[in-house]
C-alpha cells in the first residue's frame, strides 16, 4: 500500500511538470546562425558543404559581409532545429563553431522631448574635466543604428565608418538612437547652437548594426567591433544589447580588446539582477544608469557584472539632444532615457581620459572606477564602483598613478573581489542558504535518533549538495576568469539549473525526487553510495521546504499554488524515499548486534 501510495504520488507530480512544460526557455531571439569555419579550409569545400545542406533544407547563406571573408564567417537563415542539424552533420568537422546569430536591440526607453537642461553632464562635473581634456586625437566608435550629420553634430569631426546592415559606405541614422548616442559623446560644443557633448573634440565613427526598428544580429555587431579595432577605434559605444552569450561576440571583443580598444555597453533596461549582453562581458565596461536625484532607475539592470554608473534620465529629466526624427529624418531636440545614455556618458568620459595619454584598456577602467563616487549602501550592486565623475577621472588620468592606499579598493572595483551576489538574476539572501543547510542536518539528526548511522564524508557532502551547495562560492566573481564553475559548486542540486540558465525559477526536474531516486537506485548497493543518496535525499528535502515556503516558482507551472503543491509533494517524497536505505542499514545493524551477542 506504502508502494502504491509513493507512485502514485511520484506520477501526478511528474504529470504536472510535464503537462506544463513547454520546452527550455530561449536566452534570446534569432532567425539566422552564424557558422564559423576553420580558417584552414579552402572555400571551395566550404562553398560546395555549406551550398549542399542550405539547398537541401531551402535555406539562404552568405558571407555576413566583405570583411567576412578571411574569417570564414556565414550567416544562414534557421532556427533552433537547423542549428542542432548543423551540428551533427557531416559538415560539423569543418566548422570551429556554430551559434544562433541572436538580434539585439537598442537599449532606450519611448520619450518626449520636453526638456532642455542638461542635468547630465553638470551632475558628472564635465566642466572640470574640460579644464585638461576634451577628447582631443580621439575616435569613438558609435555601433548603433548609424550616425547622421544633423546641425548640432556639423562642427564635430567624422571618420568614415560602415553600414553592416545594408553592407554600404553611407552609415546614416534612420532611426535616432544612434545620433543621439554620438550627440552625449560628442555634440558639437561651443557653437552656440543646440546643446554640448562631453568629449566635442573626439572624432565620431557611424558604424550601422541595428536596423530602422531598433535590432540587428551579432555577428553584424561583432564585425563593426572588428572593423572599429582595425580602423584606430580607441573607444567602442555599444548602446545596445540582449539575451544570449556568443562566441563570435566574444572573440571580436577580446580582438579589440588587444589592441588597446576601450569597449563600453548598457546594462540593460529591464531591471534585472544582471548585466546583459555585450556588457556582460569581461572586458566589457557595463554601464547602469542615474536619474537627476543620483539613484538607480526603475529600468536599469543591476547586479552581477555592473562596472559603474552614470545618467541614464528618467520620466522626470531626460538626457537631451539633437538626433532625427525616424519619420521625418529631420532634426530635432529630444530627451531620451535608458542605459543607452547611460553608457554613451562613459565613453565619452573614456575618450577625455584616453585623450590624457592613458593608453591601456585596464588603466581607463581602472581610472573610471577610483574616480568614481562610492555608494556606501548599495547590497545590490546597483552603482557598480560607484557613480562616474568625469572631472575627478580626468584629474586622475593626469596625474597617472594609482597610489597602494586604493589597491584593494581597485582590486574589489575591477572585480577580482566580489563578494556581494549569490546567483545571477536572483539575489539569494544568505538566511534562506542557511535554513536550508541547517535543515538537512536537522533532518538528519532526527532521523539518526530512530535509525542510528555513521556521520561519514560521503553523507556530509551529500546532505551539502543537496540542500544548499558551497553557497558562498557564488560570491566570487572574476572577470578575467569564466563565472559558471563558481555558480555550478556553489549551487544545490536543485538550484542547478538556475545559475547555470539565470534564472530565478526551479526547473521541476531537478526540483523534484527524481535526482535522489536515481542515485537511490544506482548507488543503494555500494556503502559510501547508500550514505551520500540519504545526505542528497535529506538535503534535497530541505532546499525544496525552504522554497515552498519563500519561493516556489517553478518552470511553466502558472499557478503559485499548483507550484508550491507540486514543492510540497516532492518534499514528502523525497523523504520518504529515505525509508529503504535506514531500513537497510537497521537491518545491517541488528545483524552486526546479534553477531556480536554470540
């Protein structure tokens, strides 16, 4: 009856999680795939592999533009299913890597232009800054949707960039972002027309990525990057961004990287506990945004991988500046909000620094950071190192030292000491960690009362794992070192997915019985396997009570109730699922008692 009941339960709570699930959740959208061949293949096998399968599925292929050729890089039209093909078939052993090509947008919130001051720049001190530097022999790169040469831009100096969209010459701006993204950098300044820039004597090179609507794909992006590092770039302006890590996106920001190129991105506007992509990345100079009062916005992304922050504007003060109107193309003054601004302010600040005769890409940051205005209270991370000071930068950069007062400051800034962040995209206090560590020893302290057994090494290790993981090594965030063996051990079984995917909600497989079943079945037989299946199958009892009762979202179950049901039930189950390894080891105790009697 015992059997009968646990299968039963087993089953409905699996039916509910299959019911719901409605596949793995995409990290970002696309409807191509970049497809990187080996450099040592002649395009001929290329041309002839490549024609072959695209024929053969009816899909179209190209190289992604004239500079995509000695890399060998194609874009083909496909989804997911199309990728998964790609890779497993016989063209897989010409290929370095295959990857979605995913779209990213710009990264600004819908405005009206109703203000005229610039709050921004008096808030960041760019008058003192202009005392040593503005921006002089300096380019910056503005990968975006173009650049066009409206009045209040006629005084700063272009450099010829392109249109990776339309794979021309001619990067003008058809949508405004862009525009208004160069006018923070550089507007024309001193031309009593219009409204300053911070960096008015840098040159802006246009490079087109994001279409009229706002979106362009990555490998579009990455050859802009490329294209900028090749052509004397000493800064890169990424105002844009989205879900998906890329391959071919981080080898273009680790080619500009080396050569001396300063890469700063938005953070993203969805008010999220992490950077998203580009800025994401570690070399990679992410940029939360300010209101007028100097606090975070209501939109910005916060957290894991924030380097600083600066004025993004709000519905109350507005970064105002002169860009086109997308549906008259003609000028206009407009205020805009968002982490775009945001990052524009910083690269700006980048060129005057770099104008300094700060050359390396470490020194810039570290120099933005030191200069920064430290936020004592921020738990979150919402300032990164603090909130940017373009005059106190500049003096810095002057100077050129950092003096060992502020070592371990820089080193805490720079991220080689972060200590703050628990899980991506879902700050984990310490106290539920705690419970659910301090729980899996209850449990089995109170089981060992009834069903007496050995406190070995496999069974702490498996009452850890299963309840909590080495929760604090999640506190540790390295740029220069990949982050996800840190969330891998130091997340529980159950909370496995969610730092690999983050995510804040469980995946009901691995928030369930059927890891502790699994290893029940394959390890019941060998000692040491009997002792850490009971530590997961308590610890995994104890991480999910923790969640039932504070968070119990869990993959495509819609409802709370029928999540914190579907929790609950795979508690009891799982410890249930104890009974056959302490009845076993009563058993074997008793066994030994008598053998000892005689």
């Amino acid at each position: 009856m015992k059997k009968l009941l646990f299968l039963s339960l087993f089953i409905i709570g699996l039916w509910v999680a299959l019911y719901n699930f409605k596949g793995l959740a995409n990290q970002g959208k696309f409807d191509s795939i970049v497809i990187n061949f080996r450099e040592d293949v002649p395009t001929s096998i290329i041309s002839k592999q490549l024609g072959a399968i695209t024929k053969q599925y009816e899909k179209t292929v190209s190289l992604n533009s004239i500079f995509s050729a000695d890399e060998h890089i194609y874009t083909v039209s496909g989804d997911k299913t199309f990728l998964n093909l790609i890779k497993q078939s016989s063209i897989k052993k010409y290929i370095e890597y295959s990857e979605p090509n995913y779209i990213y947008n710009a990264l600004e919130i819908p405005n009206d232009p109703d203000y005229n001051k610039q709050w921004n720049l008096h808030s960041i001190h760019v008058e003192k800054a202009w005392k040593n530097s503005q921006g002089e022999g300096i380019t910056v790169a503005v990968i975006d949707t173009g650049v066009s040469r409206i009045p209040d831009l006629r005084q700063t100096e272009f450099i010829e960039g392109y249109d990776f969209v339309n794979d021309q010459t001619d990067a003008s701006d058809d949508n405004g972002h862009g525009t208004h993204v160069a006018g923070i950098i550089a507007q024309s300044t001193n031309n009593k027309y219009g409204v300053a820039g911070i960096a008015y004597h840098a040159r802006i090179m246009p490079l087109k990525v994001l279409a009229a609507e706002g979106g362009g794909t990555v490998a579009d992006i990455a050859e802009a990057i490329r294209f900028a590092a090749d052509h004397n770039a000493d800064v890169i302006n990424l105002s844009l961004g989205g879900g998906g890590d890329s391959q071919v996106m981080k080898d273009a920001i680790d080619y500009a990287y080396s050569k001396g190129v300063v890469i700063i991105a938005a953070a993203g506007n969805s008010n999220k506990n992490a950077a998203s992509y580009p800025a994401r990345y570690p070399k990679v100079i992410s940029v939360s945004a300010l209101d007028a009062a100097g606090q975070k916005t209501t939109y910005s992304n916060y957290g894991a991988g924030i380097d600083i922050s600066a004025p993004g504007g709000s519905e109350i003060g507005k970064i105002i500046q002169e860009t086109i109107n997308p549906q008259t193309g003609e000028a206009i003054f407009v205020g805009f909000q968002g982490t775009s601004m945001a990052a524009s302010h910083v690269a700006g600040v980048a060129a005057l620094i770099k104008a300094s005769g700060i050359k390396e890409p470490s020194e810039v940051l570290a120099i933005l950071k030191r200069s920064s205005r430290n936020v004592r209270e921020d738990p979150f991370n919402h300032y990164g190192a603090g909130q940017l000071d373009a005059g106190e930068a500049v003096s810095l950069a002057f100077r050129s030292q950092i003096i060992f007062r502020d070592f371990f400051r820089w080193m805490r800034a720079n991220g080689y000491l972060y200590p703050r962040f628990w899980i991506d995209y879902s700050v984990v206090a310490l106290v539920p960690k705690l419970l659910m560590f301090v729980g899996s020893y209850l449990l089995a302290w109170f089981l060992r009362v009834y069903f007496p057994f050995a406190w070995t090494i496999s069974l702490n290790l498996g009452l850890i794992l299963g309840s909590s993981g080495l929760f604090f090594l999640q506190g540790i965030y390295i740029f220069d070192l990949p982050q996800w063996p840190f969330r891998v051990m130091g997340s529980s079984i159950p909370e496995l997915d969610n730092s690999i995917r983050g995510t804040s909600l469980l995946n009901p497989f691995l928030a369930s019985i059927l890891v502790p079943f699994t290893l029940i079945v394959l390890l019941l037989g060998y000692e040491r396997g009997k002792s850490f299946a009971l530590g997961i199958s308590l610890g995994v009892s104890s991480c999910l009570t923790i969640h039932t009762v504070m968070n119990s979202a869990v993959w495509a179950i819609p409802s709370g109730d029928i999540s914190r049901f579907f929790l609950g039930v795979n508690v009891i189950l799982c410890f249930c699922l104890i009974w056959p390894i302490v009845k076993k080891k009563d058993q074997t105790t008793q066994l030994q008692y008598k053998k000892a009697k005689k």
